[in-house]
C-alpha cells in the first residue's frame, strides 16, 4: 500500500486547517496514496484554547474530514480535541475514509520538560487498531512513543503498521530523542513506523519561546528491522512509501522479539 505523511504547520483556525487537509489530501491521492497520515492537534496548535474547538466526532469539524474524504477519495488520519471529562478535552485521532471509521484517545499525557498536558488533556485508556486495505494498523500519539508497550499490544493485536501522531516539543536533545524513539517502536513491534509530526514553527520564521509543544517536523517512515525508508526536514512537505505486509513477516520470522518476549 503507499501511504503518503502530511507533514504541515496548523495554525489557530480549525477552518483554516480544514482546507490544509483538504489540499494535502488531494495532493496524496494524486501520488497514489490510499492513506493519508496527519500529525496529532491539526484541529488547532496547542497554544491555543483547546477547549474552545474541541467537538464530538460526529460535530462539523471531523464531518468535514469526513467528506473530504470522500471527495478525494483516501482515507485520513488526523488529530483533533473532543470533549471529555469536566473542563478537559481529550487528544484524539479520528482514522476515516473509504468504509473506515476508527479513533483513538491518547492514552500517555505529556507531563514532561516543563509541560502539563493532563490539566487540559484527560487521558484515553483503550489501545486502538484498524484494519484497511488488507493490513492492520495501530494508533499512537506523541508521548506514547516513549512507552514500548502500547506498540507490543498493538502488534500482538495485529498491527503490522504503527501511525505515530505528533506535535513533537523542541529543545536540547528532543530531535535525537524523537528519531531513537520511533526507531525503537519499529524494532520492539518489529512493525512499519510511520510518524507523522507537526513542521517546525522556526522553519516559518515562527519564534517559540515557552515550553509548549509545536513541532519540529522530521516525520519519518521506518521499516520493521528499524530502517529509516525516509525522513523529512522540518519544513512542511509531503512523504509518500510503500509499506508490504511481506517485510512485517520477514522480520518477524527473523526476529522474533514478540514470540521470546518472557514479560509484558
């Protein structure tokens, strides 16, 4: 299947990102992609009122992703902020298109280097996979990508490839990290990783000067022996790979890491 990653930079307008997905979409299926991936918070950056955009999935923002769906004729995968409990939100991906409906609600919040994703942000609790196309594919968001053992569940679940959704934080050695992290995923679940972040705000001339998290691009397909296929800079662009079930099994025939696993 090729699978294209919209690597953009969302601004504060869930409207305005709405015709960034649109014209992302358009440009996948016209390279042949069956899937598009968008990184998590597309609805609105995080330095903004969350709880002001946040909708249900069935309100008008994930209908229009929806229907652009639909008129393009690809599948998406984009992350938005739905209600949840009191006067948090939660982080969530919704996964449409072409008879696919799925969505996953972050499960690891990021409190972390500064940030408290859990004042605004309540967590998810439930592992998601989907099955499109003829593979299975399980969903993560950002901070998730530092705990091994929701790709181990994906993976024993049936997903041969995992979509890593982010708005990755900068900072001193957050680059190196986020490049490790998604490496890891792909051999500890012997799986394709696909990770698609939010551009780098510096790549706009876009000065950050808090600790909130906005993005620094470098989203990246890896392969199931931990192989990095491609990885873009942190500019907005647009990565497209092909991902064969066939290298899922290869690698997992040669290294059999969820077969010998003795815990978790």
């Amino acid at each position: 299947m090729k699978i294209a990653l919209a690597q953009i930079l969302s601004s504060s307008s869930p409207t305005e990102n709405l015709e960034i997905v649109a014209e992302r979409a358009r440009e996948a299926q016209a390279a042949g992609a069956e899937l598009v991936i968008f990184p998590e918070a597309v609805m609105t950056a995080f330095d903004n009122n969350l709880n002001a955009v946040a909708e249900p999935l069935d309100g008008p923002w994930a209908e229009r992703v929806r229907e652009i769906a639909r008129e393009v004729g690809i599948a998406v995968v984009v992350g938005m902020f739905t209600p949840g409990d009191g006067q948090r939100i939660r982080n969530t991906l919704l996964a449409t298109g072409n008879g696919l409906e799925a969505s996953y609600d972050k499960i690891h919040l990021f409190d972390a280097f500064g940030f408290r994703e859990s004042d605004a942000v309540a967590p998810g609790e439930t592992p998601t996979t989907f099955a499109y196309g003829g593979l299975t594919f399980g969903l993560a968001t950002c901070y998730d990508v530092r705990f091994p053992a929701l790709f181990s569940a994906n993976a024993r679940a049936g997903a041969q490839v995992q979509i890593v959704c982010a708005s990755w934080g900068d900072g001193p050695g957050k680059a190196r990290q986020w490049d490790l992290l998604t490496t890891a995923r792909a051999l500890d679940s012997t799986s394709y990783v696909l990770a698609c972040g939010q551009a780098d705000p510096a790549s706009r001339g876009i000065v950050v000067s808090d600790a909130t998290p906005l993005g620094i691009g470098r989203s990246a397909a890896i392969d199931p022996k931990g192989e990095v296929i491609e990885r873009l800079d942190g500019a907005e662009g647009l990565l497209i790979v092909d991902v064969d079930a066939a290298q899922v099994e290869a690698a997992r025939a040669a290294i059999p890491v969820l077969a010998n696993a003795r815990l978790g």
